[in-house]
C-alpha cells in the first residue's frame, strides 16, 4: 500500500523535474495549474495535497493530447457521482486503489474508462514494516546518481537533481451538489510488492519508471485504457532505508522524517557540528506552523557529495542533503 509519501522540492524545481518531450519532441516543462496552493512537505498523508501530472487535454479539449499540467490534487479519490454535500462523508478508504480491481469498483472505473490518468509525484513513499516490538518504518525512493548534487542549479538547464518517483494515479473530479468549486482527487494505484521490499510489506504503488511509460499513461487520448493498464506492474527499480519513527505522527514535517538510521540504535539526531545548523532550523520549522513555507525550505542540495557505486550513491545524496555524516547506506534487501 502508501499511505505517507514525502515532496519537498519547490514548485519550480518540480516544473524542471517532470521536464518531458512532447510529440514533436520539443523540450518541455509542465505548467502549473492552481501551483500557488502546493506546499513542498516531508510528511504527506492521505486528505492532504500533492502534486500530480495529468494530460492538458483533461483541461482543454482542444489541446495535444501529448501535453502535460502539473496540479495540486487531494489525496483519496472523490467519484464525482458522489451525492453528499461533504465529500468527508465519503464512507469508504480511496486512498489507495488496488490495481486487480480498479476496472471493477465503481469509485474507479468510470474515471479509469474516461481516461481520467495521472501519474502523482514524490521523493519517496513510507511503508511500515510489522516487528514484534512494533512497526519499523522505511522510506523508499529511486535509485539517485551523483548528478543529483547539482538540484540547486537554476534556470531552464536539465534537470539534474533529485529523481522523483513516478506513481500510476486515478483523479476525478466532484462538483458540489449547491454548486461551489471543483474539487480535484486521487488514488495510487497498488500492486504486489517486488521481492526486494515485500519483506517491509506486501504491497506497493505502481511505479511508472521512464517517461516512455509515463507518456503511455497521460496520453489517454492515444492509448486506450485496456493498453495503458498493461503499464501497472511491481518495480525493482527502487531503494530504500529505514528511518526514525519520528515519521509516524503526521505533524512532524521536517528533513529528519526521512533522515536514514541505523536500526538498534538510537534515532535521535546528535548535536554534532556539522549538523547544528540543521538541528536550529529543525526547532525553527516545528515552532508555529507545522510546514514551513516554500522559500524557507533549506537548500540541502550543496552538501551533496557522489559515490562512485550506484547502489551506495542514492543513499550517500540523502546523507548529505541532510548534513548527516555515518548513517547507514540504502540497500536492496538480498535474498
């Protein structure tokens, strides 16, 4: 399943992210639709937004199909034949959607025949692992390379940074019955869990890993419905790592969320000098308002440092974002 997922990139970063080609394979960016209502956070729970990539078209009728719209979107699909005049009143969990019977549950069929794809966007997702002693959480993320320490780099240059992790989504759209504003929802889509991570849970979203498979997704208005579904299969393309059970309450929205620890021992963040600074603003984002606003996210991105491995490489990029030295490297369980 997911059910907590983290985003913190700022929203023009995010733009240069989710660069693409379109059909005449010209270099594109994503516009922002409402993309002053989207808050970066470490700690996105289901009810709150996040941001999703869908086709134009779903905008403008008269628009390539090709073309790609960033939208902040609530998490937890409203079908928009609901009747209630409060869409909280939704009596069932649509948060996730799992993917052998999408095309047969009411709440999502109807969008899923009428092309109604996104493809919702992440650093990684959390997934809580059952132990005898409790549940040990795991953040889990694509593999990142060495260029991911030049995410700071402004401009319209490639996009180097940090690579986002790519979730097949459903949305639809629910007006309210007195009239009033549209509301846009979603639901990740879920499969079974590849067999480097189905020891942390048994199931996990459906990753789009590549834009050709993106493309096949958005695209609704050139692959039709029976032929995008093929797209929704497990990945191993992914890492992961344990983090502190600081994750768990929802309010904490702080880099320490998806900080990597050491399991059996202790979590908490030490004082040490290279992450004093760190720890200030830390204390600093926790006091007032439990997210930070966009422009006083700290720019993580200059401690980045590579590792010639790739498989060390992704967990090393995190280490430094987070101006943590020693923490264990992200790996893909053996088995």
């Amino acid at each position: 399943m997911c059910g907590r997922t983290a985003c913190s990139l700022a929203a023009d970063n995010l733009r240069r992210a989710c660069a693409y080609r379109d059909r005449r394979g010209q270099q594109r960016q994503p516009e922002w639709v409402r993309g002053d209502r989207y808050q970066p956070s470490y700690n996105k729970g289901p009810q709150s937004s996040s941001p999703v990539l869908l086709s134009r078209r779903h905008l403008h009728q008269d628009a390539d199909s090709s073309e790609r719209v960033l939208m902040d979107m609530r998490w937890g699909l409203v079908p928009s034949w609901f009747k209630q005049d409060n869409p909280s009143k939704l009596q069932f969990n649509t948060s996730n959607c799992r993917s052998d019977t999408m095309l047969s549950k009411s709440s999502y069929k109807s969008a899923l025949l009428k092309g109604k794809r996104c493809v919702v966007l992440a650093d990684g997702f959390y997934e809580w692992q059952q132990q005898s002693g409790g549940k040990q959480p795991y953040f889990i993320y694509f593999p990142q390379t060495k260029d991911a320490m030049d995410k700071g780099t402004e401009g319209d240059e490639e996009w180097k940074g940090w690579r986002l992790l790519t979730m097949a989504g459903i949305f639809d759209c629910w007006e309210p019955p007195a009239g009033g504003e549209m509301l846009y929802t979603y639901t990740i889509i879920t499969v079974d869990a590849s067999k480097d991570v189905s020891f942390i849970h048994h199931r996990m979203p459906a990753i789009l890993d590549g834009d050709e498979a993106i493309r096949k997704w958005l695209d609704y208005a050139e692959v039709p419905t029976q032929e995008a579904v093929k797209l929704i299969q497990p990945t191993e393309n992914i890492v992961f790592h344990p983090v502190s059970t600081f994750v768990n309450n929802i309010r904490n929205n702080t880099p320490e969320c998806v900080a990597p620890i050491e399991l059996g021992a202790k979590k908490e963040i030490k004082a040490t000098p290279s992450n004093k600074l760190m720890l200030g603003w830390l204390k600093g984002s926790q006091e007032g308002s439990p997210q930070k606003k966009e422009k006083d996210l700290p720019k993580w991105t200059s401690q980045f440092i590579h590792s010639p491995s790739p498989k060390k490489t992704s967990a090393d990029v995190l280490q430094q974002w987070l101006g943590k030295q020693g923490q264990p490297n992200a790996k893909k369980r053996k088995v």
